[in-house]
C-alpha cells in the first residue's frame, strides 16, 4: 500500500469510527482542505459547497425520463473515439451517437458536469480535460441550448482549481455560464430507490436541468479504486459527503436514482493509474487517447475500466471489480458486459 493509499484509508476509518459516534465530519471529501472547514456545520465553505444543514425545498424529481424516450434506439451504444486531438475526439464521439441534438433540443438547460475536483493542471489527470469540456458546451450551443451550466464541488480550494484546472477559462470560452456551488441552491431530496440513502442535500441545478451531461475522467480512486461516471455525481451532492464514503458502492448507486444522466463521455485521453483521486505527479499518468460516450453509464464505466489493462498493477481489473459497477448492474441500471454492446470506434 502507497503512503497516500495509506493515508486514504486512515481517513476514511476515522471518519467511520466518527460517524459511528454521532460526531460530525469536518471534510465533505474525507480529508481536510481550504474550503471545507466549515463543512457540517450548516454554514458555507469557502468554495460555496452546500454543508450540513441548507434550506430544504422540495423533494426532487430527478432528471433522465424524456432523454431515455428520445435515445431509447442508442442506449447499447457506446462510441469510443481515438486520436491525439482531445476536442475532436469528443466531437466525434458525439457525432457516432446522432450528434448533440439527440440529446439537447432549442431552449433547453443544460448541465455540463466535468470533474473539476483538484488543484491540478491538465497534464496531471486529476480533472477532467478542459478541452473536452469546451467541446460538449459548444455541441449544446450549436443545438440551440438556452443556457449551458458548468460546475463542480472541489475538494481543494474552488477559486485555484477552477483555474488551474483550465476548465473554467475553457468552458465560459465556449459559452458555458461557470459558477461556484452555491449553498442556497441545495436542497432536501428524497431517494426513493435508495438502498443506503434516503435523502440527501443535492444541487437543484442539476435536479432541475432539462438535460444532464456527466462528463468524468477515467483514473485510480485509493477507495473505490476508479473514478469514473457514477463517482462523478458526488459532484453534485451537498452536506456531508465524507459519509458517503461509507457503502459507497451503493450510496453512489443510489445517487444515479435521482440524477440520471442523460449521456455520459468519460474522458479518456489521460488516466491517471495510482494516488488517486488527487494524483501525484506526471509519472502516474498515460496518453490513452480514447473517449467514451454512451447513454447507458453502466456501460460506459465498464468499457472505461477495461482501458486500465494494458497497465502494470491493473492487468486483472474487471467491471464487476468496481463496486458501483456492480451494485448498478445487479439493480438492472445498465449493461456491465461490453461484448453485448455495440462498440462504434471513430
């Protein structure tokens, strides 16, 4: 076990042992960082994240029904495109798929939901690419979106990672309306399909969307061992989210209940194989130069895992490896078993 594996898990048994006594957690990502101080106490962090206890308003409904009608003939798709150029790799993808407009119509909200986690830069596969990103908010203009929304719930401070990530500049470039997530706009929601949650502080952004865009990045997690599109939507969960650690492998399922993406593209131009999720250094990292795009997430994580190997440490990775995967699949929430997928290569 790596020193930061080790610390991972440190974290995360203390974290139990608090939860388990009543005490509340400090971290919303199981570690403490600028930003999160404040976190389970009721008041906002310094990033804006929702923390503890912010004003229930309504239930949520969730989005993902008028997309699974109108994608239904694409839902054992995956595009898988290869090349150099991470933009045109995206655009590609999308394009396989019946292009943006099978997705979003005139007038729609959209969110566009990267991974925009950590302090790091580009090369460093921490978050995801911002290239992709500017390309899937262009797609949406392209097809007429009223508004295209870009954010995330960093675990380091929210003003150096949306900046040092490339995303934020990339993605208001393209037309992307980029904001910090703030605590007035979570809201009590209830799970009615949660095993392990029943409800939760969730973003009403992301709840209200007309169309939901999750658009991860495929690399190691110390804990769930990758993060891939269902680990993405922690993105859009409030309160204490150091208690998600806990059965995360359902508690993330439970969470893609009440937001369902509408498409998913995991970016997979750079992964990053070890110190996840924050990642250490450019050593851990690989060119793969692939993006997956799909309307089933099950899918799209499983295909993603397969990339890891060609790697040392990760020849023997299975889907059913990864716990969400699994727990997903076994609730009949998508296909875990690519060779029944139709593999568009572009």
């Amino acid at each position: 076990m790596s020193d930061v594996d080790r610390r991972t898990f440190l974290r995360f048994a203390i974290s139990s042992a608090i939860a388990a006594a009543g005490l509340p957690l400090l971290s919303n990502c199981g570690r403490s960082s600028a930003g999160e101080e404040n976190a389970g106490t009721g008041a906002s962090s310094e990033t804006g994240v929702s923390s503890g206890t912010a004003t229930s308003t309504g239930t949520g409904t969730g989005t993902g029904t008028a997309a699974a009608e109108k994608t239904e003939d694409i839902k054992n798709i995956l595009a898988v495109a290869e090349g150099d150029d991470p933009a045109k790799m995206a655009l590609a993808a999308i394009a396989a798929l019946g292009g943006m407009g099978k997705f979003v119509k005139k007038g729609n909200i959209v969110v566009v939901k990267p991974n925009i986690g950590w302090d790091r830069k580009p090369e460093e596969a921490a978050n995801t690419n911002p290239e992709v990103v500017a390309a899937i908010v262009k797609e949406c203009i392209k097809a007429k979106a009223k508004k295209v929304l870009v954010f995330d719930s960093p675990c380091d401070r929210a003003e150096l990672t949306y900046k040092n990530s490339g995303i934020a500049k990339a993605a208001e470039d393209a037309g992307a309306k980029v904001s910090f997530v703030d605590a007035s706009k979570f809201r009590q929601t209830n799970f009615p399909q949660g095993k392990k949650i029943k409800k939760w502080l969730m973003c009403g952004d992301a709840l209200d969307a007309d169309v939901f865009i999750n658009v991860p990045i495929a690399k190691h997690h110390s804990l769930a061992k990758l993060t891939l599109g269902f680990k993405n939507l922690m993105g859009v969960m409030g309160g204490k989210r150091g208690l998600i650690h806990q059965d995360i492998g359902e508690k993330l399922v439970d969470a893609a209940t009440v937001i369902k993406p509408h498409l998913t593209i995991i970016d997979a131009y750079r992964i990053l194989l070890a110190r996840g999720p924050q990642g250490g250094g450019n050593q851990h990292v690989r060119t793969v130069g692939k993006i997956i795009a799909g309307v089933d997430m099950v899918a799209a994580d499983s295909y993603a895992v397969t990339l890891f190997r060609d790697f040392d440490g990760w020849k023997d990775i299975k889907p059913e490896d990864i716990g969400y995967i699994k727990n997903a699949y076994e609730r009949k929430m998508g296909e875990i078993d690519t060779s029944k997928l139709k593999i568009i290569k572009c």
